[in-house]
C-alpha cells in the first residue's frame, strides 16, 4: 500500500468512505420494523466502542461475523427484513459500527469456544486450493513482501473491514475480498455467510490479534 | 439523493489562504465499459463544479471521465470575508447537488 | 525453384517472430495508439491554441507506480503571485493512454489565493500525465510525469 492511498485512508473528512459512514449513520437511527426501534434505540451513543474487534464470535455454537449479527439484529429484535450480503445498507452500518472501534487492538483469544472453529480455518488457510492449486499460506506467508504482477503481496491481515478497494471503487466486505482471492487461484468462491468462509475469517482475525483495525481502509 | 461532502475551515483570519475539500458521490461510468455481453454502458458523470463565495464564482472545474468515482477535488481560496460559501455540482441525466457552508473571517 | 520454408513450424516461427519483434514494445494496436496520440494532440492544441508550451512553474505529483489505475491521487500546483495582474487562469490535467485525453480542467483567479489544486483519476494505462497552466499573460506552462500502472491481483471477473 502505497503512500499516498494511505492518506486517503487518513483523510476522515473526504476519505472515498465517507459516504458509506452517512448512510450508516443515518440506517443507525432510522425507526425500523413494526415496533418501530432503531439500532440507536436500544445501543447507546458509544456503545459499539470496541465491539468490531472481537468479531467474528461465537454464539449458539456458531461462529458469526458482523455482517450476520447486525442481520440477527435486525429480523430478532426490530421484526425488519434482513439486508443482503454486499448491500449498500449493510456495508454502511458494518462499516459504522467497526468505525467506532478504529485503532482499537484486534481482540480474537484462541480458547476453548473459539478452538474448533479456529482449527478449520487454519485449515482453510493452509488447504491447497482452485485450478491454480495455491493454498492462502504460500502467498501470505511463505511470499508476502514480494510482487505479483507488480502488487506488492501483503500479509493479509484483515484489519480495515468492510475496505474501500480502490479497484471495486466502492466499500466491501471480507467476504467479497476473500472470495476475490478465491476467483484469482481459479477456485470456485464459497458463498456469502458459509460457515467456511466465517471460520476463515475469524482465523485470519485471529492471525491479526493485537493489531489496530483500521476500519474504512482503503486498499488497491 | 445526491450525496455530497465539503470541507470548509469553519473560522479564518483576514486574506489567509484557505483549503477547501469537496468529495461527490458518485460512481462516475465513464463510457468506455462495456457489459459481460459486449453492450457499451453509457456515460454518466459530474461534469461540473462551481464554488461562489457570496455570490461571486471563486473555482470552477470541468470533470471528464477520467476522473475517479466519488471525485474528490480540493482548491484554495482566500478569505475575504464572513459569509457562505456555495457549492454546485452538475451532471449527466440531469445530476444536480448543492452543499453550503458558512465562514467567520476575523 | 526450391521453397525455403518447407514446414509449418518453420513458417510459424517466422511470422510470429516478426510479430514478437514489432508487437512487443506496443501495449495496444499501432492505430488505436495512433488515434489516441491524436486526440491529446488534438486536446492540447485547443487548450493552446497553437501557442508554445514551456516546461516549468508547474509542479504535477502522481506516483510513479499507481497502488491502482482506477484512483490515483494527483495534485498540481503552479508558482505564482496570485494578483489581478499576475495570475493562474486554468489548470489543465490530460492522460496519454486514457480513451479520451481529459481528466479535469480547473478554472482559478487571484482570489485562489494559491494555485493548487488536488484530485483523484482514472489512468488506463503506463504512460504519461500532462498537467498546463494558462496564465493571466496567456504564457502557457506544463509538467510531465511518467506512471506506471499495473493490474490488481486478484480480481473479481477472473479475467487476466
């Protein structure tokens, strides 16, 4: 990452995500459901301070990312329609919710809830995969710091979810990421909100631990 | 709705040179892309941007679709006096947004 | 008379040598570059108006390696006074490889105070940028900044 796409993921006031964080703003507050109870009505002013960095969870023997939960949310408590994965509503609150845990150190504890579903997704993580049969370790760890066709190949920690990708030129999710990774070894990308894809993500926040999140990033 | 964002300094001395940042949403199709069936997806872009600053035009800027989406575009201006400034975007499709923000100069 | 190319995979080499030999400095067909040389030809020639561009004054910051071609931050600023008399009138800001040359032209005055300007473009492709100020003399100046862009890695349509 660059220099310069760095400061525009410092520039807070006209960063390229700042219209994901008025929308979010906004669907915060607005009155859903026939109860008619926003997010703001039951979380209070700084109440998701703090909250991002422990994402994904573990709840009902599940392991849940913040997408899913703000959908739990939204069908349990305020009777709504969940949003799609990758919707414009969707992204704007994960991103204003995470926002508040900006500079926050990633809180992921490998313990004995998280350990079987961190398992699977260091296995995921190591698992050779698509047509190209290239497994995430042997780009991210084994070759992170050298190029592939001119991109430096980072470690690949997730710690600015839902990014501003400047090639998508808009806000996305890990998942989207995840599943662009997954087209570019010419494998067959899982589905939004699999249970694989979940585990994977809660391994490469695990991976991540103790490191600042940086939500709106803005990535190339 | 035409979501706009500007970045004026709320207070600034007399004749010192201010930074003004304005950013659009907007997803700025250049034209030039094409579906996955071959189709050419039409133009739709901001094409132009005025700043007045009471009433007097201080910037202007003709966007072409070599600008990135959500166009960011920064400029200076000084500070003559207290009072608003206006701020106008136009566009293809009959795109049209405003955004207004006052300054206190001492 | 006796043929000097008797197989196909002789005949094969030879053209497609030919080919490697012409085909590998250009990036796109020897027209469309052609055209598009034209059309900032063009571009700058409506700008100036036939009148002589001068290297200087003008300082264009564009990383030389873009993270990304679809955002690349630049900004432009001109050496001025800044006064009724002595002033930025425009900024011009145009690509070599874009489809089209343009990416923004900035109208400015004295009451700019600076002449400044900072945005984000879309560059399709390695080569250069061209920024030109039009003074309030009607001196024209410009920069030139060569860039290199390079595809993503992993992108979503799984087309290279």
């Amino acid at each position: 990452m660059s220099p310069e796409t760095r400061a525009m993921q410092d520039d807070e006031a006209t960063g390229p995500a700042v219209f994901w964080l008025l929308d979010g703003e906004a669907l915060w507050k607005r009155k859903e459901g026939p109860a008619g109870a926003a997010c703001a009505s039951c979380h209070g002013a700084g109440s998701m301070k703090g909250v991002a960095v422990r994402y994904p969870k573990i709840a009902s023997g599940r392991v849940v990312n913040l997408e899913q939960q703000i959908n739990v949310c939204r069908t349990e408590r305020q009777k709504a329609p969940p949003w799609a994965y990758e919707s414009r509503e969707l992204l704007a609150v994960t991103a204003y919710v995470a926002r508040e845990s900006r500079g926050m150190p990633i809180r992921i504890e490998w313990n004995e809830a998280t350990a079987p579903f961190l398992k699977a997704g260091r296995e995921a993580f190591n698992r050779r995969q698509g047509q190209l049969n290239l497994s995430c370790a042997q780009c991210h760890d084994d070759n992170w710091g050298k190029r592939l066709a001119g991109s430096v190949i980072p470690q690949a920690h997730p710690t600015g979810y839902p990014i501003y990708r400047l090639e998508w030129e808009a806000l996305g999710s890990l998942e989207r990421r995840l599943r662009n990774c997954m087209v570019g070894v010419r494998a067959e990308p899982t589905t939004y909100g699999a249970q694989e894809l979940v585990e994977l993500e809660l391994f490469l926040m695990w991976r991540a631990r103790g490191m600042r999140l940086e939500t709106p990033a803005v990535r190339p | 709705m035409a979501r706009v964002v500007v970045n004026v300094p709320a207070s600034a001395k007399r004749g010192e040179v201010i930074e003004i940042r304005t950013l659009a949403g907007h997803a700025m199709e250049t034209g030039f892309r094409r579906t996955q069936t071959g189709e050419l997806i039409p133009r739709d872009i901001i094409t132009l941007l005025v700043c007045t600053y009471n009433g007097v035009e201080v910037f202007r800027a003709e966007l072409h679709p070599a600008m990135a989406a959500n166009p960011l575009i920064s400029f200076t201006t000084v500070a003559t006096e207290s009072g608003t400034l206006e701020f106008k975007w136009t566009g293809d499709n009959g795109y049209a947004a405003t955004q207004s923000a006052s300054i206190t100069v001492v | 008379m006796t043929a000097r190319i008797t197989t196909r995979r002789q005949f094969l080499t030879l053209v497609s040598g030919a080919l490697v030999a012409g085909g590998a400095a250009a990036q796109l067909e020897p027209n469309i570059q052609a055209l598009r040389a034209a059309a900032l030809e063009a571009a700058i020639r409506k700008i100036t108006g036939g009148k002589p561009v001068r290297a200087g004054k003008v300082k264009l910051q564009v990383p030389p390696l873009v993270d990304n071609g679809n955002t690349v931050p630049l900004s432009v600023s001109v050496q001025s006074p800044m006064t009724a008399a002595d002033h930025v009138a425009a900024i011009h800001v145009l690509t070599e490889k874009n489809p089209q040359p343009y990416v923004v032209s900035a109208y400015l005055g004295p009451r700019a105070g600076r002449a400044s300007i900072t945005t984000r473009a879309r560059i399709a492709d390695t080569g250069k940028v061209i920024a030109i100020a039009q003074l309030s003399d009607g001196s024209l100046w410009s920069d030139t900044v060569a860039v290199v862009v390079t595809l993503s890695a992993c992108l979503e349509d799984g087309l290279i």
